[in-house]
C-alpha cells in the first residue's frame, strides 16, 4: 500500500500538472473510440499495450475477458456494453485475451473447480463453447500449445455471445460497428489479430485499409511480417495484403463447416 501511495503522489506531482488541458478536458465529459474487453490478470494493461491517452479507451475486464450471452445474467457487461454503444457511442470493440492465461487454464479442468472455486466455476461455464470446441477438434494437442489454441478460440467466441445483444447484432446489420479479436503475447509484447477470411491471426497492421496507412507502418510491416510479398507489389499494396505471422502456425485452427459452427456454438461464425 505505501507503494501505491507514493504513485498517487507521483502521478499528481509529475503527470497531472503537466497535463492540465486533458484533464480539464475529461472533466467536461468522456469520448472513447473504442471499447476494450480483456483480462482482468495484472500482466495485460489495455492503455500501456496500445499507448492510449486517458479516456480513449472504455475497459470490461474480468476472469478470461468473457461476454456472458444476452439474458445469461444481469452482471456488469451487459450494462457496460450497451452504456458503451448506446450511451458514449462506441463504434469499435476490441476483444482480446492473453497468453497464460489462469482462466482458461481453469477452462480445461473445469470439475476440478467445483468446490474450491465454485464462482469461478459457474463464470467460465459462458466459455463452454471453447472447451467443447478444444474437447472435439483439437484433442492432439496438450500444454502450453493447447492452451494457446484455447486463448485465441476464447476469443471468437465471447465475440460470439456479444453478437446475442440486440444493439451489437443492429448496428453489425447496418455495418456501423467494427468487432476485433485480439490476442496479446506476455513475453514478446506483440499483439495479433484474427482474419476471419483466413481463419489465422496476423498482425494488426495489415488488417489497415490502405488510405490509413503511412511510410513507417509500411516498414514495420514488412519487418515484421513472415507472410510472402510479390515482387510485383509496391510496398503500399503490400501492406495490405495477408501477413501470417509464425503465431499462425501455433494457432493451427481448422475452418469450421456450417454444421459444425451450429452443432458447437448453436449460429453462424460469420463475423461480417
């Protein structure tokens, strides 16, 4: 505590009296662009992650950043996300889960949680899909693969259940929201995005429109991305074109047939 302490005097000694505009600007009210589900595990930081100021993003966080489907329950999320759409007018959601993550780590042995942890047991029942999809396909793999593969399927299907709220699934029907699903790496810092055209997460940058895209992205890009470029393309095309990263092959999902999606999530993996 006296640690804390010491960081609220800091933060008002060294960051708030430089910042006086913004804050005078927050008092008068919040305009967040995006609103972020993750986590609530102590090693993801939604605002050092994306380097946002204060009051760009609006934060759901909880074990496994999980989205409990409409009606499941009258707990916070639901509230949280159609203040965010409804009241601030966010247009773009980010859901994005972790590496290690201790939740999904207690998803693969759900009965065990029983009786120690009987909350945590009835919440990570709102990711049953991703144990039985884990259970039925990817029964080859085991430790730290299969918990990476649980992490980036968890992610797909909280988008799932967000797309049961009625102003999520209206303003997706008139394409007037944009949903991503994120997964962050602890030991590298990097962040990956999934595609649904290719069924694989690539990095962010790629998944741009073109007109959004400057000279240095373009650079980062082509550093960092593992994907093949054709000679043909100038940088600015090649940008926007597919970067599968080596994450991809970690994450080895399968395309799931339109039977299969309605057997395990009961609808359609659409995402458009």
């Amino acid at each position: 505590m006296k640690k804390l302490i010491k960081g609220l005097r800091e933060f008002k000694a060294n960051y708030v009296s430089t910042h006086q505009e913004l804050f005078e600007q927050l008092s008068q009210g919040q305009k967040p662009r995006v609103l972020f589900i993750t986590c609530s595990d102590s090693r993801i930081d939604p605002n050092l992650i994306t380097q946002a100021q204060l009051g760009e993003l609006f934060v759901i966080r909880n074990a496994g950043n999980i989205v409990p489907p409409f009606g499941a329950t009258n707990g916070g999320e639901g509230a949280t996300i159609e203040y965010a759409v409804q009241a601030l007018g966010i247009r773009q959601i980010i859901v994005c889960g972790h590496s290690h993550c201790g939740a999904m780590k207690g998803l693969m042995k759900l009965n065990s949680l029983v009786e120690e942890m009987p909350l945590v047991h009835d919440w990570l029942k709102y990711a049953e899909a991703t144990r039985r999809l884990a259970k039925d396909h990817y029964s080859q793999y085991e430790g730290e693969e299969l918990l990476e593969i649980v992490t980036a399927e968890n992610v797909l299907t909280q988008i799932e259940n967000l797309r049961t709220y009625p102003v999520i699934h209206s303003l997706l029907y008139q394409k007037r929201l944009k949903i991503y699903a994120w997964v962050y790496h602890i030991e590298s810092g990097e962040i990956l995005a999934y595609d649904p055209e290719s069924h694989g997460y690539v990095l962010p940058q790629s998944q741009l429109p073109a007109s959004e895209i400057d000279e240095s992205l373009v650079k980062e890009i082509l550093a960092n991305g593992n994907g093949v470029v054709n000679n043909h393309h100038s940088e600015q095309e090649a940008s926007v074109i597919e970067f599968t990263s080596d994450m991809h092959q970690r994450f080895p999902m399968t395309r799931l047939s339109p039977e299969q999606a309605e057997r395990i999530y009961g609808r359609s993996l659409k995402t458009d």
